[in-house]
C-alpha cells in the first residue's frame, strides 16, 4: 500500500510540475505577444487560443492530484454560515468547551454557587475522561509527535499546536541519522532518531558519505520536498518516505 500511494505521490508531483512548466511558458507567450504587437505590430498569431486551450487547462487541471493529496484545496463556508436552520443542524455539534465553563465557575462570586459549580463541571470532564471523548496531551508528547510526523503533509487541525498558537506544520527540524542505506542507483536512504525514512534522490558528487550518528537538519523546501543539509555540507533536495 505504502509503494502505491509512493507512486501516486511521484505522478502528482510529476503533474504539478508540468502544471509549472505550462504556467511559465504561458507568461512567456502572452509577454512576448504584448511585445511583439507594441514594437513591431506584429502579434504571435494563435495567441489567444493557445493560452485557453492549451496553457489554462494544464495549470487548471494538472494540480488537481496533488493539491488534493495535501488537502489544500481552497475552501469557503461563507454561503453555509449565512443559512439558517436546516444548514446548520446539518453540521456535528461543536465539542464542550470544559475549560470555559471551570473558568465561568471562577467568575462566581458566591462560594456555594461557585463550588457548586466547579463539582459539575469538573465531574463532566471526568466522565468525558473515561468515555475516551477527551484526552489531556502533555506539552512533550506534543513537541515529540511534532518531531515524528515532520515530513508528512498534515492538515491544520489544532491538535499540534504551541501554546502560542503556531501552526501545525514545523518548517525546520534538527536531529541525528541512526542507519543509512546506499540504493543501487545511487540514492540515499536514512532513517533519523525519531524513526522517520528520508531519501535522498541522486544525490551530487559533492555530498561526502553520509554514515549514522551526523547531525542533519531539515527545512521546508516546494513540490513535497525538503533541502536536507547533513553536518556542515551544503544543503540537497529530498524528501520522507516512512
């Protein structure tokens, strides 16, 4: 299954940079038309249909694949908010919010009523405990699963979040190499401390031999990939496997 989804994932990559290529080449035709036609009154002949028929579809449709394996199509629920009653009962309720109501039972002034309170309420987080619909996460489970899923494409959630509210997604991660495999084409493969499989695709003469315990660092490049730089070496493209 993993070698499937592998596959899929290099021919939307694959897809999205044709999808690239046409875009650029677009802005080149449409540039060099405007020019031609202002200078020397002598517009590229085609120009028009070139460009809808041939040049829009590929940017149009060609990233579809890979805009959907991310799931970062773009989306708007601002006719669905404007609706009222069918549309929104149609939506899951939205969760209890346990620390907003402890912080309502803060806000009591009187003592009976207060306690009162904090006894209701904290019995529902506690029966939401044990019915598995709430967990509490500490801080470093957080930061350690940030480290272990680095490399996949995440949905922003909120679960994953700092406490100051950055995104799910970490741009750099800094760890060590534990194995490190020659592939007969002459891609790497390294596995990290946290688990993680990266491969490093035709990797250039200048990259000395990478061995287990190098430092390496990782940084958010395009196109799913990341610039890998091991030690004090110059940085390469790659990208996570497993």
């Amino acid at each position: 299954m993993q070698g499937f989804h592998r596959l899929v994932s290099k021919i939307a990559d694959a897809l999205f940079a044709l999808s690239l290529v046409a875009g650029v080449l677009m802005m080149l035709h449409v540039t060099i038309d405007v020019l031609s036609r202002t200078l020397f009154n002598s517009p590229l002949p085609g120009t028009g249909e070139i460009t809808a028929t041939y040049y829009m579809i590929a940017v149009a449709f060609l990233p579809l694949a890979w805009v959907t394996l991310r799931d970062e199509h773009v989306t708007a629920d601002i006719f669905v908010s404007a609706l009222p009653g069918l549309a929104h009962a149609a939506e899951p309720d939205r969760p209890d919010d346990y620390i907003g109501d402890l912080a309502k039972c803060q806000s009591l002034t009187d003592d009976p009523a207060r306690l009162a309170c904090y006894d209701e309420k904290v019995a529902a987080m506690v029966a939401a405990r044990d019915a598995g619909t709430v967990r509490l996460v500490d801080r470093e489970v957080v930061r350690r699963t940030r480290r272990e899923l680095f490399g996949f494409a995440l949905p922003n959630i909120g679960l994953l979040k700092d406490s100051d509210g950055a995104s799910d997604a970490m741009e750099t991660l800094q760890t060590t190499i534990t194995s490190v495999r020659y592939q007969k084409s002459g891609d790497i493969r390294f596995t990290t401390a946290e688990g993680a499989l990266w491969e490093i695709i035709k990797p250039p003469k200048r990259l000395t031999q990478v061995k287990a315990g190098d430092s390496v660092e990782f940084r958010k490049a395009s196109m799913g990939t990341y610039f890998i730089r091991i030690g004090n070496q110059m940085g390469v493209r790659g990208k996570r496997l497993e």
